[in-house]
C-alpha cells in the first residue's frame, strides 16, 4: 500500500506545468554549506533573545524550469529544532517544549519558486523566495525577500528574514520561571546560508 502511494505521488510530480513538457525541466544539485546558520529572534517580557544553529547539507538533486521565474522541485530546507541555542539550557528547555520538536522536530522551508535576481551588478542583488514553511504540524506560505551575493562559480551567500506568529502555526508562546517571563508572539526566523549550486543557467 505505501509504494502505491509513493508511485502516486512521483507520477503526480512528473507531470509537467501547463503548456510545458518534462522536457523543458532541468537537473541540478545543491547543497548548504559549513559556515551556514539559522536562527529564531524574539522577545520576552524581560529581554530579547536569539535561538541559532548551524546547518549543512549535503548535496541533494533539484529540478527546475524558468517560467519567468523559477519554479524549482525538490529544495527542501530542514532545521531541527534540538539544534537551536538560546544561550541558556532552561530556556532552551521551554522553546523545545513549546515548539512541539518531540512531535515535530524539525521546522521545514520547501522552496517552489525563486525570483530572478534584480541588481546592476553581476555580484550581489535582491531576490525573492516563495517557500511553504511548516511548523508545529502547520503549513504556512510565505514570500521571504534575500539578499544573494556571489561568491564563486557555483557558490552563493543567501541572507534573509521571515517575521511570524507562533501561533498562526498553533504554538502558544512559552512561559518561564512560574509564568513571570512571557514570550512576545511574533518572531523571526533568519537564515545566512553559503549554498552550492551545480546547474548550467540557473
């Protein structure tokens, strides 16, 4: 029964985009690498706080197709959530608690479409990602504006920030210390991401 429901899904994501063929679709790989973080900024009703990690990953195949931007298969972003450090182990403790991660441990960035990059300059410019960004067992879509800066042939550095509510994805803002520290409802999750990308003319 599950490989049923594997062949239906892999049958359903080949089917090509209106008025385009498979043919028209391109293969590349990426990868994020070391040097990368991700982090969750905040505030309680004592300070501000900062929840960051480092992530890598190893080089997966995607699959793309321009359609005045482009519309891309198979880059999916995972941030576990046990890898988040706040800087102090009890609060580290209640974000986890809060955020479900024995349930959901990661939090998941599925990138569909990438905005051409707009500069005057070959370098470095500004950029848009369409990402479906799931949480808590919730599935929000978000337009996330970047900044990309060229590194080398093939590398880029991606920065970025997505403002949120935690509980737009069903996650009560925690308490600590008997409920005398709150945390603010709105957060941002940022990212720095060094990726390495292998597709002639993406």
């Amino acid at each position: 029964m599950m490989w049923r429901y594997i062949l239906l899904i892999l049958s359903f994501w080949n089917q090509p985009m209106l008025g385009q063929s498979l043919s028209d679709y391109k293969m590349g790989k990426w990868a994020v690498l070391q040097g990368s973080i991700v982090e969750i900024k905040g505030k309680t009703t004592l300070a501000d706080f900062r929840c960051k990690a480092s992530l890598m990953i190893p080089k997966k195949t995607f699959y793309w197709i321009k359609d005045g931007n482009y519309k891309v298969n198979l880059v999916q972003i995972s941030i576990r959530i046990r890898t988040l450090d706040c800087g102090n182990r009890l609060f580290n403790g209640v974000m986890y608690e809060a955020l479900q991660a024995n349930r959901f441990p990661n939090i998941e960035i599925d990138v569909r479409e990438v905005e051409a990059i707009t500069s005057g300059k070959n370098t470095s410019g500004s950029s848009r990602f369409y990402a479906q960004v799931s949480l808590n067992g919730h599935i929000k879509g978000y337009q996330i504006p970047v900044m990309v800066q060229r590194k080398a042939s093939g590398k880029f550095r991606v920065k970025g920030y997505q403002p949120l509510k935690m509980t737009a994805f069903g996650v009560m803002p925690p308490v600590a210390i008997g409920g005398m520290v709150r945390t603010m409802d709105d957060i941002t999750i940022g990212f720095d991401l060094l990726l390495d990308i292998e597709s002639q003319s993406f």
